[in-house]
C-alpha cells in the first residue's frame, strides 16, 4: 500500500510503489546534511553566532529555493561572514550537531541492510566530518565544502575545487559516486534545490525530499516522495 507523506497541490503525497522499490533496494543513500540530516542550517548558524543572522539567512533561503546560482551565495555569505579559524572552533565548540529525530536509527538500519551512506553537501567539512564520525559514515563518503585560511588563521576564500562548490555539484557527486563504485539504485533525500538536481540520468534514481525543517514548494513539487519527517522512511524499510 503506498504510504502518504506529504501535502499540498502538485506534491506526490503518496510514494509509488517504483520509489519504495529504489528506496528499499537502494545500494547508496546520499544524503544532504543542513535541514535534512540536522535540524539547522549551519552556515546560518555560524553567521548567527557572529552577529550576521539575518543577512546570511536571507542568502541561503535564495540559494536553497534555487532563485540563486549557489556558488554566487556562498561566495556571498562567506564574503560577508570571514570565518577565522579560531571563530570556526569555537562555534564547533559551542554548538554539537543537532541531529533530526529519526536520523541516527536511518543510517544505521541502512547500513545493517547493506547500503552505502554518503553525506553530500553545500556546507563546510570541518562541520560535517565529525557528523560522519558520529554516525560511522567514512571521511571519505563525504562530499563538502572547505574554508580556506591564511597562515594566521585569517579567512582565505573557499576551495572551489569541491563538487559541491557549485549549482549543480550534488548532481555531479551523485553522478561520480555512481560511476565509481557501481551503485543501483541509488537515491537523493534532501530539502534543496541542490538536491533535486541530483535526479538525473546517471546520478540518482530517486530524489525524495525532506521538508521537516524547512518547506519549499519547488523542491516539495520535483521530488518523487515527499516527507515531513524520517519516520515514514523507516517505516518503509519494514
């Protein structure tokens, strides 16, 4: 029976039995990390912490509602914010990832199936690495972007090398990850434009959008499931 997920005109309120076929056969999940994996954005978060809440969020709404190439917001919070590295420890240092309910569980039942997880991002690796570490997600199955610092520790730019760097960066990682280790099916959940791009031949099968934390009509609308929690994801897996 298939199970309802979501609301609202154009949303597939209802996953398919073809998607609940990829999702439970899936040998790779990739996973976004802000709003979809934790509760939060954390480069909004960052900018809160020094004093630039509003401006950067702003930014991230545009970026994320795919109204801006993502590359030009990121470049543009990251102008306006200058992280040091001492400012990047201690924000890690105050604030310890803020999972979504249900995400610990998800992985690790994935993982027990047989299912490679991946964390691909937009966000920053000295944020996201020690999340994989928490949930026994190799280094190396993380795709994110770096902070680049002077010698003094001063903010230096961001290494544009990164996939996802870039609009159309996960649907390139996806694309990658697949050609290098063979995955079918493989499947997309997050909560951005970013990540319905992903949904392309030769990259992810399926793209289920996860809109728990934060709702946009145009991902709600292109994705193949639409859920407001991860529950309906493990219950799928039952």
């Amino acid at each position: 029976m298939p199970i309802s997920v979501g609301r609202g005109p154009g949303v597939r309120e209802q996953a398919s039995a073809e998607v609940l076929a990829l999702w439970r056969s899936a040998q790779a999940v990739c996973f976004d990390v802000d709003s979809t994996l934790c509760e939060d954005e954390s480069i909004d978060e960052l900018a809160a912490f020094q004093g630039l809440g509003a401006e950067v969020a702003a930014l991230t709404a545009s970026a994320m509602g795919g109204t801006v190439l993502f590359e030009v917001a990121l470049a543009a919070r990251l102008d306006l914010m200058r992280p040091s590295a001492a400012t990047l420890a201690a924000f890690l240092a105050a604030h310890p990832p803020r999972l979504t309910p249900g995400i610990p569980e998800l992985v690790a039942r994935l993982q027990a199936r047989g299912a490679d997880v991946f964390l691909v991002s937009g966000g920053f690796r000295a944020i996201i690495d020690p999340i994989a570490d928490l949930l026994a997600i190799p280094r190396d199955h993380v795709y994110a972007n770096t902070i680049l610092f002077q010698e003094d520790g001063s903010y230096a730019g961001f290494d544009c090398a990164e996939l996802t760097s870039h609009s159309g960066g996960k649907a390139t990682a996806a694309r990658q990850i697949r050609a290098h280790y063979g995955y079918a099916p493989l499947v997309m959940v997050g909560d951005g434009a970013t990540d319905a791009e992903a949904r392309q031949p030769g990259g992810a099968d399926a793209f289920i959008g996860y809109g728990g934390a934060v709702r946009r009509p145009a991902v709600a609308a292109a994705a193949d499931w639409y859920v407001l929690s991860i529950q309906p994801l493990l219950d799928a897996l039952d």
